[in-house]
C-alpha cells in the first residue's frame, strides 16, 4: 500500500513538472549547415544542435521548426513563444526583441567579379564605382555613412536576385553583404559562386547572430535560456558542436 502511495505520488510530480515545463518553438529558415531539414525530414544543423543543447540545462521543452524567411517575422509576432535561431543583431531591431544571446558570426565583405582586375583595397576606392546592397539593410545605412550616395555610386535593390544578377551582367561593380547565405543565394539564383570574390572585410558592419524572441516573451524562460547558452559555451559543449559541423569557432572578438 504505501509503495503504491508513493509510486502515485511520483506520478502526479512528474506529470505536474511536465504540465508546468514551458514550451518554446525555435523558428529559422532552411539554410545549411546552420539549420535545414534533413534527409530524414527533421530539422537539423549546427544551430539546432546549440539551441538542443541549452533547453537541456533549462527546465523548458523545444521544438524546431523550418520555414521561408518571408513567414518567420510573422511567426514570430504571432507566437510569443517563437524563438529565432539566428537573428543578426542591428541598431534598428535592438529595442524591438528580446536577445537570448549571440549563437555565431555573419561576416561582411565587399565583394566582386574575379574578372574585376582594378585593385580596391579599401573601402574609399570603391567609391569611384557602383556599389550595391539591399534596400532597407543595415549596410545601405553604413554605405551612406561611408560617403556613398544613390544615383551616383550607390545602387539599392529589394532582393537578393537583384542583387546577384546585376553584378554576374557587370551592371555593377561590388556588392556588399554578409556572407553567411552567400552561397546558397548565388546557386537558388543559378549562378556560380567560383566567380566571385571577396575583396574587403568590413569589420564595422553587425555581425552577430543572436536567438531573438519577442519582447513579451517570458522573462524566466529567456534567463534559463541565456544562462544554458553561457553554460554550454564554458563547458566546452558549443565549441564541440562547431567542430562537429566544420564551422570556425567564433574568436574572443565576435564577443562569443
């Protein structure tokens, strides 16, 4: 009889832990090796194994979902409980999230044709060609910073196809982007990506990609979640991952 207590009462804990556990939806777009699914139908990738990682040291339950860049802002308004995997940390978008912490690096580049002979080795010499970025990022900001201007060697499109395709026709001389899905947007827009180069490193542009949630999201959840990331990159864990997925370990400078 009191075995059967006790075996009751164990029940009825685990099944309130359970009820109580807060569940969150970690949402991003299909870009390997980063996150995408699998042959096996599943979402997988590097940052899927990290964000696995940190709901083990929290008292939360996951799951992972794969979607178009288009539906994962919309998602994210409707879902308060959506977490984003790899949000790239800008001025604009500071105040209007909830950062869990920095989950990895987008670097930026100015980048050109191979066939571009003309040496640019900085910044400034490349005003005296057409530069192009996408409308409304925050590289059209920091060009105009830099002293360019539209309608004389700045040129601003809506999307990335634009982009590409302009520079492959030699309609413009560079282009400057992050580079962390350059080349899945060079082959989903049937160019090759072995006639390109990367010529300056643009270290001033963000560069740092943060799980990102809603600023209603639930502060307790959002300190379990920032602690198990903290957590996993001392023990050793998040390193462990990178290396799994042949991805270079963030240095002390992107703050990781």
């Amino acid at each position: 009889m009191f075995v059967r207590v006790v075996f009751s009462a164990m029940v009825m804990m685990l099944y309130s832990a359970l009820c109580n556990a807060h569940s969150v939806t970690f949402i991003a777009e299909d870009l390997p090796p980063y996150h995408f699914i699998n042959k096996n139908n599943e979402p997988d990738g590097a940052l899927v194994d990290i964000a696995k990682a940190v709901i083990k040291q929290s008292h939360l339950t996951a799951k992972f979902e794969i979607m178009p860049m288009a539906r994962i802002f919309k998602q994210q308004q409707a879902n308060y409980n959506a977490i984003m995997l790899s949000l790239l940390k800008t001025p604009n978008r500071v105040n209007n999230f909830t950062w869990l912490g920095e989950v990895y690096f987008a670097d930026a580049y100015l980048i050109s044709l191979k066939s571009h002979i003309d040496e640019v080795v900085h910044l400034n010499f490349a005003k005296e060609y057409k530069v192009a970025t996408i409308r409304g990022y925050s590289s059209e900001a920091y060009l105009k910073r830099k002293g360019f201007t539209e309608n004389k060697n700045l040129v601003l499109v809506s999307y990335y196809q634009q982009l590409w395709q302009m520079l492959y026709k030699n309609r413009i001389d560079f282009v400057v982007t992050n580079t962390l899905t350059l080349n899945n947007e060079l082959e989903s827009s049937g160019l090759d990506p072995n006639l390109i180069t990367k010529r300056i490193h643009l270290d001033e542009l963000p560069s740092s990609l943060n799980f990102a949630a809603s600023k209603l999201f639930d502060s307790q959840s959002a300190q379990e979640i920032a602690q198990g990331l903290a957590l996993i990159k001392e023990n050793g864990e998040y390193s462990a991952i990178l290396q799994k997925w042949q991805l270079p370990i963030p240095s002390t400078a992107n703050k990781l």
